[in-house]
DNA sequence: TACGGAATAA
DNA sequence: TTATTCCGTA
C-alpha cells in the first residue's frame, strides 16, 4: 500500500534516555506478520482522532474511561477512509471494522525482560520464551499464556485478549477502548511484597502522605535488579538534588521499556512521578492518506457543540493535582491500560458508595493472595480496622502509622477497585497494580488507570446525543489500583463475563498449553534467578494464604478446590 | 442503528 | 492480518 500513514502522533516525544531503536512498540506496526505492516490500523487513527482537539466535534472522548462518541459517523468514516484511501468507506464499514476490533488481538507484553534479570541471553520476544498459544477460538482471538514460577516473586502470566474496544450498548456511535487489555501479568522483576514503596501508606493505598520514592523503596520493588547501591542500577545519580531532579530512572533497566515502552511508561509516570514525568504529545498529524488528495470537501460535523474531552474525562475532574504528583500532561490515552481494568468483577453496589467506604485495595488484595503477599497482613486481623489520617482521601489503611493493617476483603474475589478519590489529595491518575503469586491465576498488572474523576467530570457531560436518546451512563468502576484476579476476569459488559468464565476454566488447561510446544522452557528456570533482597519483616507473619503452590499444582483440580475453599472462607470472614 | 456472517482485498 | 464490502437480520 502507498499509504504508509503510520501515525507518529502516538508517539510521545522519546526522551533521551530512550534508545532510538524502540521508538514504537513491535506489534504498532506488526512489520513481520502483516501485509498492511506500517499502515495505520484503525484504532490508531481512532486514537489519532480522539488526541486532536480539531477533530472534537468529530469523535471525542465522552463517558467512561477509554470511551469515545463518533459524533459524526460520516466524517469518521469519511477521514478513515482518506486515510485508507477507501474514497467509499462509509460509517457501515467503518463500524464492521470497528466490530472487528472488538475480536482482534491486543499486543502483547514482550518477555524480553528475562534477558536482563540474568537469565537465558538468548531469548527474545514472546515467542521465543516460552509463550504458547492456547487454543483459538477463531484465527483472530489468540490468548497468550505464559507462566514462571518463582517461590518469592511473581508468576510471570502474559496473556493477551481479543477486544481491543467493543461498542458500548445503549449509547449510540460510542465504543470503547479496552487498553486495559494488554496486561503486564506479574513482571517477574516486581516485588511489592518487600517494597517500602507499596507498604508505606502512599498514593496508591489511600495515604495522605507521599509515598516513599527513594531510589532505594523504587529499588526494592526490582530485588532481581542489580543493586549496588544509589546511582547504579536504577538510577542515575544526577549531581543536583535527590528526587526527580537529581535521580533518574533508569529505562534501560526496564526491560519491558525497550517492547512496551507505552505501557512501561505509563506505569512508570504512576509509579514513580517524580522520576519519570510524563511528555506532551506530539504535534498534529494530518490524518490523510498523503498520496490521495483529500477526496471529501470539508463538511461539517452533523453534531456539534457537544462536551466533548481533548483528554479523556478523568483529568478533567474536580479535584486539583498537587505536587509532587502534577501530571503536565500525564495522561496518554493510547498507552494500554490507559484505562480502568473494567474486565473485572464488578464491585458490588458499595462500589458506589464515597470512596472511604472502600477497602484498601492494596491491602485486601493482599489478603487474597498466598504468601508472600498474605502473610504481610497479621493474622486475625479484619474488617473494621483504622482508616487512619487517609480517611478523607478514601484511604483505609493504617500502615504508615505502624498499625496493623486492615484485612477487609473484597465480595468478588478477583477484583479490587479502588475509589475514585483513593488516590489521595488530587491525584487524578493512578495505576493498577494487581500482584499474583505463581500459578494462582492473580496477576500482577501495570498499566495508566485512569482513575474515577470521570464519575463527576465524564458522566456528567453527555452529549446531545445521549440527551437526545436519554442514555443512561452506566457507571463502572474503575480504578486505579487494583489486584485483579484473572482467573476471573473479564471485561466490562456483559458478554465478556462469558470470558471470565472461560478464563478461569482455561486456567485449568494450562498445563497443557505450557506443555505444549516449547514447554515454557525457554522462561528461565527459577532457580537461575537471584533471591530476592532483604525480606520485609512482615513476611514473618503467619500467612493468612497457604504459599503459592507450584504451577503444576495451582492448575490441579484439587488445588482449584482448595482455592475455591479458602475463597469462601475468605468471604465468611468479610461478612462476619 | 447495531450486529455478524461471508467473501474478498491488500 | 486487518480490514473492506456486501448483506441479511434484529
């Protein structure tokens, strides 16, 4: 095709610390396995639409998070198809291929990190460490497993999942991006159960006060890293002050930057803001086939003056955005998992409520989780405890004050949303961070959450389409730290519940898939991995989990029966 | 307006 | 592989 559009406008501009080669993530372009390679796919140019603020009369963010109106379906269809030089195209195809999307598969998290944790040099990408492909439903909906088993870190489960956005039923011309999708499982680097970051009462856990984000707390999440003290591994020791203008991380200790830079970095601006600053988008694109001149004269959008977001509407909320948490930018809608993990459970109706009623979402997850992550709550302790100075953040922990932390569990055992204002003072992004231990089918995940602003900035602005038609939002939660339990998680309508399902049980033929094929033995064998640094004392505690049990064993009928036990039990101990 | 099957293109 | 095109159905 002479169109080769591929737009850089998704790019943010690459800092310096970024190596050149790794400008855009592999499967942006699929140059190996697609024909089409490095011509714009739709949702790119969705995408494309939806950053540029001339094209907001035209399509632009509206409603829940990663959710977007085509306010003109025919300029839409219009553009796309100058784009595409498809002078033809008209909103019925667009949206067959919108609907098409809605099977595709989501890119996938390269496991070219365990080249650097010191494990097998040789391995690459995904396909080449171990990944097999489960069974597929249809040519177009892989789902990728991969597992490592570690007794002190996470398993590494990459997986990838079809659905890269689906219509949003009730609201017309409006769908939904599911970044969320693309889902770093348990990056078998992290160790939040030794981190003073995550321990200590901080942004993601409801605190008030600022989380811990010394090199040495943001090197304690890595123990796999190398750590030979500041200014080494992790960071760059700059010559002027400690903190962000001083230290900077350094990216190329994160392996997953070099494939997943969007995704690495967006987790990264969550975690460690200070250190990594987000960037501005790039300047316009014109979204035009460069070959064709513009086929369509310009015509008016058919909808207008319709709220609409340059942004999506979670940075648009109420709240202000303090220091050391200002975002400039801060938020890229296009990096996956930009958005809230809405594949999960829903929370139950409380999910509604003010967010201090909701739990530590860190903590109660934590509880769920075999050791090590279980045994950082004391045992016996329940529902009910401190909710501490974060009270009026929405923060129910009381870690930072040395109290012991409150184990209050969530009704749906895979999913934990933290509230929308659970961020503390003003911070208007969030991660998600769900940890898993191996085998279990919990799963770590990093990703840009858009956290629940939008509750009182998107939901409230409809368009006059919605007003027109009387659309009812249907407001789902979302979160921005969250432990996700993928055994059962699904996406947020209803059909993707059927997936869960099918998750969990295609948690039980996992073995298979990882016997198949390369047998995962391309993953580094555990024992090749270092130990992790220093135990945090809390890891002494009794587990309220059993340790996780190997791969082998997790994914044993008997094992699913034991978990589905504790998971009642877990639950008698929340209502009691 | 939305959905999805089927054939087909690039 | 990622749409595009067409079309029947709801």
């Amino acid at each position: 095709m002479d169109c080769n559009c591929v737009s850089d406008l998704l790019l943010p501009p690459v800092p310096a610390l970024w190596t050149p080669g790794f400008a855009f993530p592999d499967w942006a372009y699929k140059p190996e396995s697609s024909p089409g390679s490095r011509q714009i796919q739709l949702w790119h140019f969705i995408l494309e639409l939806l950053q540029k603020e001339e094209y907001q009369g035209v399509i632009a963010w509206q409603g829940d998070y990663g959710e977007f109106v085509i306010k003109d379906p025919d300029e839409v269809a219009r553009l796309w198809g100058a784009r595409k030089c498809k002078p033809h195209m008209n909103y019925d195809k667009l949206s067959r291929a919108l609907r098409w999307l809605h099977v595709l598969p989501l890119p996938l998290i390269n496991l070219a990190s365990w080249q650097t944790v010191g494990c097998d040099t040789s391995v690459g990408g995904a396909q080449e460490t171990g990944l097999t492909t489960a069974p597929r439903a249809r040519r177009q909906t892989p789902e990728v497993v991969a597992m490592e088993t570690s007794p002190t870190s996470f398993a590494a489960v990459y997986y990838y999942n079809k659905r890269i956005l689906h219509k949003t039923k009730g609201k017309r011309f409006t769908y939904k991006f599911n970044f969320s999708k693309v889902v770093l499982v348990n990056y078998p680097i992290l160790d939040m159960a030794n981190s003073p970051f995550f321990l200590a009462q901080n942004h993601f856990n409801g605190g008030t006060t600022a989380p811990d984000c010394t090199p040495e707390a943001i090197q304690s999440l890595f123990p796999r890293l190398p750590d030979s003290g500041r200014g080494t591994s992790l960071f760059d020791r700059g010559t002027t002050a400690p903190g962000a203008e001083g230290d900077k991380l350094r990216l190329d200790t994160f392996p997953f930057l070099s494939t997943e830079r969007r995704t690495s970095e967006a987790a990264l601006q969550v975690l460690f803001p200070p250190f990594f600053p987000s960037h501005p988008p790039h300047p316009p694109h014109p979204p035009m086939c460069p070959r064709c001149p513009n086929p369509f004269p310009g015509r008016k959008a058919l909808i207008e003056g319709a709220p609409c977001y340059s942004k999506p509407p979670s940075l648009l909320g109420p709240y202000p955005r303090n220091p050391p948490f200002d975002y400039p930018w801060g938020f890229n809608p296009y990096l996956p998992g930009a958005f809230s993990l809405n594949n999960c459970p829903k929370l139950p109706p409380g999910s509604l409520y003010p967010s201090q009623f909701y739990p530590n979402p860190l903590q109660s997850s934590l509880s769920q989780l075999p050791h090590p992550f279980s045994s950082l709550l004391p045992p016996g302790d329940s529902a009910g405890g401190e909710r501490g100075a974060a009270g009026q953040t929405g923060g129910t922990n009381g870690t930072a004050s040395g109290q012991a932390v409150r184990l209050c569990l969530p009704p749906y055992p895979g999913s934990l949303t933290m509230g929308r204002t659970d961020i503390g003072s003003g911070a208007t992004l969030g991660d998600r961070v769900a940890a898993s231990p191996p085998g279990s089918g919990l799963s770590l995940s990093l990703g840009l959450g858009a956290v629940g602003l939008a509750a009182g900035a998107g939901a409230d602005q409809q368009s006059p389409t919605e007003r027109r038609g009387g659309v009812k939002q249907d407001p789902e939660s979302d979160s921005d730290l969250e432990i996700t339990d993928l055994s059962d998680c699904s996406s947020d309508n209803e059909n993707e519940h059927e997936f869960g399902l099918r998750k969990a049980s295609s948690l039980a033929s996992r073995p298979q898939i990882l016997l198949e094929g390369k047998k995962g033995s391309a993953l580094p064998p555990v024992t090749s991995l270092p130990p992790p640094v220093s135990p945090h004392p809390l890891k002494s505690l009794t587990p309220v989990s059993p340790p996780p049990p190997s791969l082998a064993r997790s994914l044993s009928p008997s094992l699913a029966l034991h978990e589905r036990h504790r998971e009642t039990e877990t639950r008698k101990m929340i209502h009691s």
